[in-house]
C-alpha cells in the first residue's frame, strides 16, 4: 500500500516527521484507515522513524487500539523510537535489498512479456489481446483497455474488448471516440500517465460506460503508448487495483516501461501488415498481368 498525498493521515507525518495520533486525523482519513486495517480504531499512534546517518524518514511505525483502552501518551512514542533505534539500520538494508529483488523481478517479467508480444506481430487483434492480460497481470488490474490513434479521424479507436458487451451481451465491434474525450483522450492529448485514485470524483470519468455494463470502476492507471519521436500512437487504460485501494508509483514506473514493449511491438505489427497487403497487391498485379499476356 503506498499513500503519497501529502493531505492524507500518512502524508502528514511524512511532511512533518512527526508522531501523530487520532485526534490529528480527520474523520473520513480515519475511517479509510480502519477500511485499510480492518478494524475499528479507538486509539491510534503513527510514529516516523528517522534514520541517524542523514536524517531521512525510513518508516512510519502505526499501532492502534492499546489494550488496557487508553490513550497513547509520549511515553508510548518514546518506547517505539527507542524499539527502532538499534533496528533502524537493519531495516533500512533489508528495504533496499527488497527494492533490488523486486526491480530484478519487474526486469525478468518484462523480459518476458517481450518475448510473448513479439510472437503476435502477424495479428493485431490477437497482439492487443496479450498486451491487455500482460498490462493486467504486471499491475495486478482487474481490466485493461488499449485504443489506438486514428490519425485520419483524429480519434481512439478500441477493437479489442477485455469484458464489454453490447445491450445483447454480444461483444462489441468496435468503440470510437474523439481524441480529447474522457481520461483516455486526455492521456492522449497531453501524453502523460494519470493515475486516478477515485474515478467517480474525477472530472473527465465517463461514468455511462460503468451504468451500461453494470462494471463498477474505483481507480483508473492509464499511461500513453509513445513512439521513438515522442508522439502518442495509443492508450492504455486499466481499472481497479485488486491487491490495494488504488495503483501505486510501482505501477506507474512499470507502465511506463510496458508502454515502451506496447509501442516496438504495435509498430512493427501495423508495418508488417502494410507489408503483407502490399506483397498481396503486387502479387495480384502479377498474377494478372501473365493471365492478359496468354
């Protein structure tokens, strides 16, 4: 789980490094935090432990609920700091020896999603499909959509569907939209990642999707697919973080590497097929050609 904005209940004790406790927190920040735990929190103590060597936060250290029912106090506080002030270095070597295995991870998967893309360059729809469930699989979504850019129409054109039917649960044919509509068009114009932590409070969210489908969506990642010049080629949208209540800088990192494979691949595949129609036409033109010249 990672909170950054620094108006939430961890964000305050990352910018003030400082304990806090539940009545510093505001009442909607407490209930996301019992959610969050699981529990109903009648007291609760968030304590930041500070490193010695360069004075940078390490950790937040939170308890709730002491069991004798009081309140937290300082020496409480104090008791937790002095806990971790022959830890703190310990911790800090296992977190970084965590952030290199899991970055030694995200380069192995992403090895591998490589290979499995580059496998599909002969079919668009079949390249799409895997870059959908490869999208999900790396940032744990529970849906994926891709829309290419239609630089005739100046629109974003969806053909391949992960879960959207029509009113006669058929699947759809095809979706398009303006260019500058919605969060995807948004991405598009602009191409730059949104991460969106509450779709429905969001202003660009085109909610008749989720009204249409009966689908529910809470939070939304959608990160633009660029080409070596730096112009967005198409979209990636997914929907609902499923281990956590929103997508993570983790997620965001990682899409944006996906999004380098995403567009190598999609490039080399609408040039293959260019190839192939042209061989096709030349192949006609020849065939026709020998049948006027018996």
């Amino acid at each position: 789980f990672q909170n950054e904005n620094e108006h939430s209940t961890f964000g305050v004790a990352l910018k003030g490094k400082e304990p806090i406790s539940e009545k510093d927190i505001p009442n909607k920040n407490l209930k996301e935090l019992e959610k969050l735990l699981n529990i109903s929190i009648q007291t609760f103590l968030c304590v930041p432990v500070i490193s010695k060597a360069d004075e940078s936060l390490i950790a937040l250290v939170c308890v709730a609920n002491k069991t004798d029912g009081s309140r937290f106090c300082p020496d409480d506080v104090h008791i937790i700091k002095h806990c971790f002030k022959y830890t703190a270095t310990v911790l800090t070597s296992t977190l970084a020896y965590q952030n290199e295995r899991k970055l030694k991870d995200q380069t192995k998967a992403l090895l591998q999603v490589a290979r499995n893309l580059f496998t599909h360059l002969d079919d668009l729809t079949k390249l799409l499909r895997e870059i959908m469930q490869e999208a999900r699989n790396l940032t744990q979504a529970e849906r994926c959509s891709v829309f290419l850019i239609d630089t005739e129409t100046e629109e974003l054109v969806a053909k391949v569907f992960d879960g959207i039917t029509t009113d006669n649960n058929e699947p759809q044919s095809e979706i398009r939209f303006p260019r500058s509509h919605g969060i995807a068009g948004h991405v598009a114009t602009k191409g730059e990642l949104l991460n969106i932590r509450d779709a429905y409070s969001h202003p660009l969210f085109y909610r008749v999707i989720d009204e249409n489908t009966g689908f529910r969506t809470r939070n939304i990642l959608c990160f633009p697919i660029q080409d070596e010049k730096g112009c967005v080629i198409g979209v990636a949208q997914l929907c609902n973080k499923k281990t956590g209540p929103c997508f993570t800088a983790f997620d965001e990192a990682i899409a944006s590497a996906f999004a380098v494979y995403c567009c190598i691949s999609i490039s080399h595949c609408v040039m293959y097929q260019k190839l192939d129609v042209s061989q096709r036409r030349n192949q006609l033109a020849n065939e026709l050609m020998i049948f006027h010249m018996q």
